[in-house]
C-alpha cells in the first residue's frame, strides 16, 4: 500500500473514529442497557475506543500524533533575564512615544471641528466656547457671591471662638465656607443638564472643563479651611499670616497644574498622543512640585514643628524629621514622575496610581494629625480662658488617641493592600482574600486591645495631684497633702496592672488562633507555671493576698499619712506586694504587705489639734476666753480658711499651773486636707490678738525670794507704796 492511499485511509478511519466516539459521548446521557449502571456503560465505550485506536496503530493504518512541546518552567527562568528583557522593551518604546508628538497637535488643531455642531443644527465651536467661558463665571460668581453673604457672620463666629473657644465654630465656619463650593458645584450640575445635554463632543468637552473647575474649587476649599489666611483667630494649621498666604497660593498653584494636565488628556483621541501628553504631563507636573517643595519649606517645617509638642521640639526624631521633610517629599515625587513616565510608555496604570494613592494617604494623615492638634490646642485654650489653667482634661486626650490609632491603622490596611496587589503582585486577590481574613483579625484585635488598655488608663488615671515630695516637719507628721487620693485612685495601680495583663493574655491568645497556632499548649503551661509560683512563692503570695485585703479594708489611700509601727510617713504609692512611705525628712520606706500589723491613719475624716500656751498667772480668763472665741469666728469667716473647718476654735481651759505661768489649751477640728497650716495660723493670729488686747504671755524666769525674809530696803519701799498711791 502506497504513502499516500495510507494516509487518506488514516484520514478516513480518524473521521469514522471521531464520529462513531462523538455519537458514544452523545449517547452518553442515554440511559444504560438494563443490568448495567452508568459508570459501567462509560468504562465499556471508553475502552472499546481505546482499544481500537491501539490496533489501528499497530497496523499502521494510524499515524500517532506526535507529543506537544513541552513549556519552559517559568520558575526555572533567569529573574534577572527577565528583568532586563523588560527594561529593554520599556526603553525601546520611547522613540515610538516620542513620535506622538505630531499627533497631540493633530489632534488639538482637530479640536475645533470635533466641537463643530452647526451641521447638525447645534451651536459652532465659537458660541460653544463662549457660552462654557459664561458658565465658568457664573459658577465662580455664585461662589464669591455666597462668600460674600456670609462674610459678617464668619467673622462674628471667628471673634467668639477667639474669645471663648468651641470647636463646635470651626465646624460652622466650615460649614458656611462649604455652602459656597455647593453653590458653584449647582451652576456646575445645572448647566451641564441645561446647556451642555445630548450634544457629542461639546458634552464631554464640557464635562472635563466644569469637572475640573468643581474639583479645583474643593482641594482649595480643603486647604482654606486648614490655611485660614484671613481668619487667623480659626487657623488649624499652626503656621503665621504670612505662611498661610505663601501657602495658599503654592497649593493653588499646584493644585491647578495638576488638574489642567490630567484634563487635556483626556480631549486627546490618539493613542500615540495621549501617551506622548502623559510623557509630557510627568516632567512638567514634577518640575512643579519640586518648585512647591523648595519654596514651601520653611513655611511646612513651621507647620510640622507645630503638631510637636513645645518640650520636644528641639530635640527628637519628630523634630529631625521636620526640618528634614522636604528631603523625604523629593524621593516620593521622584518615583511619583517616574511611575507617570513608565506609564505612558507602557500603558500600565497600576504604578502611577499607587503612588498618586500612597501621596494621597499621606497628605490626608498630615491634614488629620494637624486637625488632632488643633483640638487639643483649641480645649486648652478654652479651659484656660475657663478656669485659668491651661489643660486638656482626661477624655480628651483619650479620644485623641484612639481615633489616631484608627487613622493609622486604616492608612497601613490601604497602602499594605495598595502595593501587595495591584502595584507589585505580591499575591492575587484569591491569595489577599485568605491572608486578610486572618490579619483582619489580628489588626482588629491588637486595634481593640490598645483601645481597652486607653481605656483602662483613663479610668484608673489619678484625677487629682499627687502629695508634694519632700514635705517637712509637722506637715508630714500629721498627713499634710494638697489631696488626699479616692479609693479608686488607690486601687487604680494594681486595678491597671491586673487588667493590663488580662488584656495582653486575651488579645495575644486570639491573635494567636487566629493566625492557626494552637493556643491549647499555651493555656496548660500558663497553668503549670502559675501552679508552681504559688508554691515556691509563698512569701511573695502571702505580701500579695494581704495587700488586697489592706486595699479592700481601705485601711489606707494615697496621699495620706499613716504608721505602721516599723515605719511612718505619707503614701505615695504601691505595688503589688509593697507599699511606698516617704517620711517627713524625704527618705522613702518600701515595706512589704505582710509586715504591715496595725496601721495608724492620721488622715482619715476628720483631725482634731490641740496646743498649750503659757500666759502669766493674772491673766483674766474670761477676757482670754473672749479673745480666743473672736479669733475663731474670723478664721472661719476667711474665704481661704472657712471650707477647711468642722469645728471653730475654742480654748479648752487651765491645762497646767507652773511656777510662774497658766498653761492654757486650744483645740480645733479641721479636715484632715493640711492640719498643721491651719493650728500655724491660729496660734499666728492668737500671737497677734493677744498683743492687742494686753495678755501677756509667762517669761522664762522664776522669781526666788532671799532667806529670812525681804531685805529692808525693799520692806520699807513695799510698804510705802499703798501709802503713795492713796495719797
């Protein structure tokens, strides 16, 4: 048999092979013959084909197809082959990019015809433009006319928060400055729907120009609102009238360079000239920001230095990197013209629109932390012009905290699944999908658990000051402090400790069996080191079992003056199986909870003082008794005085008869807040009292009569002296 008549008879018997196996595929679906399932009469069709096929091949009347090549392992290729490969296309599209040029003016000089509707019974391409150029105008005469409007009323709400603070005025002069923008954005919307509507070229052109407008008009409005170059009183930004002007019109310019370049691209209808315009917009929009940056510098390195707190501003990386910003903005804006260049050579939108994203995120966490600051400083401020102390209070800062935690983790969430999928590839969105359900989890849990822990330090943080250090004397003796600390602030040291750990434990074990570990082994060896602390520990167990109950007997708080037998002096703190007594000459007493005993607590309630006086043997008690009653009532009608006294002061009566004085007592009941300036004063204005009103406090001397008698010239002048006097 021939070459040939073997090959068509090859061709022939394939046909008849194909045919007869696509009517078994197509009787497939038919039901068995009886006695058989399914998967039997499929085993039994594809074995008969089979075993047809062999034979045919073996008698040469079927040529075996021959095997496909076999694919190179991409993974077994050279990474840096590949790289270069792809530098030298991308390097090799640049005379086709630059070739486009002639193009873009192609298409612009075409611009006029596109726009040409007098054909088609619509407006030229003059009247078009003219009547859009009206449309512009009148879109930034109803913002200026609006802003006009409510120009008195800004300034009274700018001089109110000036004088009394709120940041409920910011939020309204924002408002009012927003309700000029809604009025352009409306001539905008009603002109595109009036004018512009249903007419090709002309409705998108129109589009671009009038989007465009809407857009420049907010970010300015974003950064007025933050600049305030009029209104320095409502500035967020901590910048000068001069900066917040220099400011203003860098971004305006900015901003405006921006926006005219992404629009005349989009007019463009040749793929050759819209990649030569972005190759263009590239260099021309970062020769800009660059410009920005450098004359910008100063002014934003004030900006930044702000947002620091005062102590730190000399010194601290926050610092450097403030005077150092614009060194850190050059390589972002770099790589941001670089990303645009490589997109208009090869047609890849993913980079360019990571860095304009990553640009966006950072700017809008530098306007986030300015507003932040801006908070802080405005309730300081009005609590300064409230009660004269400039502070911010305690859930204040606490809020602050949390909603900046939040920002920044949200902020990481984006940029991390920014660039892990669309920009570098790092894994797919089936990949992403899984890996961020189990790190969703772990960042929302540590998110929750920092936001339990502030939480827990805003409660258990000490609301009133803490007893002065280093107090002397008696001061300290009898439990002299400015506050004496509640019960909830005595407990709040081992209370934030205690919950802390719960806290870490809970959020570590669930980030844990969220990210697979199991958490089992972890629980059983916690359990077996606690088991074996509480018994090779019993010292530190039995200090630990008797401060709670110390605490819970509130035998003692901080900030009060107790002795404990072994050591006395002024609480100033414990820990969880010691407490901290600083004594009267300032050496501080660590004395654990189990050698406590019996503790005496000099300022609890109420105190009760009593000091002696010595006064001549003649004094007149009941003008003592007088005097004494006098000065009570003046020291309880003394503004600084009067909310310290229980009980006015009294004399108590004779204590004592010496020699040559009465030894009188004084008693006063006052509370336990500062005794010992109290019974200070009183005995000061009894000092004075007394002077005034002759009572004459006893000498050190003791007059001693001679033996036998007075001698007697001192007889005769004794006796001579009634004499005198009657006479």
């Amino acid at each position: 048999m021939s070459r040939g008549i073997r090959a068509r008879l090859s061709g022939v018997v394939l046909m008849l092979l194909s045919l007869v196996v696509g009517q078994a595929n197509a009787q497939t679906n038919a039901p068995p013959p009886a006695g058989m399932t399914q998967q039997q009469y499929d085993e039994l069709v594809r074995s008969v084909g089979e075993s047809v096929i062999q034979t045919l091949t073996e008698k040469g009347l079927v040529t075996q197809p021959p095997a496909p090549p076999v694919a190179a392992n991409p993974i077994e290729t050279d990474e840096g082959t590949l790289m270069a490969e792809r530098v030298r296309e991308t390097l090799g599209e640049v005379p086709k990019v630059l070739g486009g040029y002639p193009d873009v003016w192609t298409d612009l000089s075409g611009l006029p015809t596109r726009l040409d509707r007098t054909i088609a019974g619509g407006r030229g391409p003059w009247a078009y433009l003219g009547l859009l150029a009206i449309t512009v105008a009148a879109a930034l005469l109803a913002e200026a006319g609006v802003r006009r409007f409510f120009l008195a009323k800004r300034n009274v709400i700018a001089q109110q928060f000036a004088a009394a603070g709120g940041p409920w005025r910011v939020a309204a002069l924002a408002l009012l400055e927003g309700l000029a923008v809604v009025a352009l954005w409306m001539v905008v919307h009603l002109a595109l729907g009036a004018f512009f509507a249903k007419s090709g070229a002309q409705t998108r052109f129109a589009a671009i120009v009038l989007t465009g407008l809407v857009t420049w008009r907010m970010f300015m409005l974003l950064f007025r609102l933050f600049l305030r170059p009029d209104l320095a009183e409502v500035r967020i930004a901590p910048v000068t009238d001069e900066s917040a002007h220099r400011l203003v019109r860098l971004f305006e310019l900015a901003v405006l360079v921006a926006i005219v370049a992404r629009s005349w691209v989009r007019v463009l209808i040749s793929p050759d000239a819209i990649a030569a315009a972005m190759l263009t917009n590239s260099v021309a929009v970062l020769a800009i920001f660059i410009f920005v940056v450098f004359r910008a510098r100063g002014d934003l390195c004030s900006w930044f230095l702000g947002l620091i707190d005062e102590d730190a501003r000399g010194r601290g990386v926050k610092a450097a990197l403030a005077r150092r910003w614009h060194w850190i903005a050059l390589p972002i804006l770099i790589v941001l013209g670089l990303a645009r260049a490589y997109d208009a050579v090869s047609d890849l939108f993913e980079v360019p629109d990571g860095a304009i994203l990553t640009l966006e995120i950072l700017v809008g966490l530098l306007l986030a932390e300015t507003l932040l600051s801006f908070v802080v400083r405005s309730h300081r401020a009005s609590a300064l012009a409230r009660s004269g102390r400039p502070k911010s209070g305690r859930l204040l800062p606490f809020l602050i905290r949390a909603v900046r935690a939040a920002i920044w983790v949200m902020a990481a969430a984006v940029l991390v699944r920014t660039w892990a999928v669309d920009v570098l590839s790092l894994v797919d969105e089936k990949g992403w999908n899984e890996l961020s359900r189990a790190w969703t989890t772990t960042v929302v849990t540590a998110l929750l658990a920092y936001f339990a822990w502030e939480a827990v330090h805003f409660v258990t943080e000490r609301r009133s000051d803490r007893p002065k250090p280093g107090a002397s004397g008696q001061e300290a003796e009898v439990g002299q402090a400015p506050v004496n600390a509640t019960r909830l602030e005595t407990l709040a040291p081992i209370l934030r400790v205690a919950l802390g750990i719960v806290i870490f434990m809970t959020a570590a074990l669930t980030i844990l069996a969220s990210l697979g570990v199991s958490i089992t082994p972890f629980i059983a060896g916690a359990s077996v080191f606690g088991l074996a602390i509480s018994f090779g520990s019993q010292t530190l167990v039995h200090d630990i079992v008797s401060g709670l109950f110390y605490l819970a007997d509130d035998a003692f708080r901080v900030g009060e003056y107790i002795d404990c037998g072994k050591a006395k002096g002024t609480v100033e703190g414990f820990t969880l199986r010691s407490i901290r007594l600083r004594h009267q000459s300032g050496q501080i007493h660590t004395v654990p909870f189990g050698q406590l005993g019996q503790i005496t607590n000099f300022s609890r309630d109420w105190s009760t003082l009593k000091f002696n006086l010595r006064l001549t043997r003649d004094t007149d008690l009941d003008k003592l008794r007088k005097v004494t009653k006098k000065v009570g009532l003046v020291m309880l009608e003394d503004p600084e005085l009067k909310d310290d006294f229980l009980e006015p002061l009294k004399l108590q009566g004779v204590a004592d008869i010496a020699d040559n004085a009465t030894v009188m007592r004084f008693k006063i009941t006052v509370r336990p807040i500062r005794p010992a300036y109290i019974q200070r004063e009183a005995m000061k204005r009894l000092i004075a009292a007394f002077k005034e009103a002759g009572i004459e406090f006893a000498g050190a001397t003791v007059p001693v009569p001679p033996v036998g008698g007075p001698p007697m010239g001192i007889a005769a002048a004794a006796a001579s002296t009634p004499a005198t006097r009657t006479t």
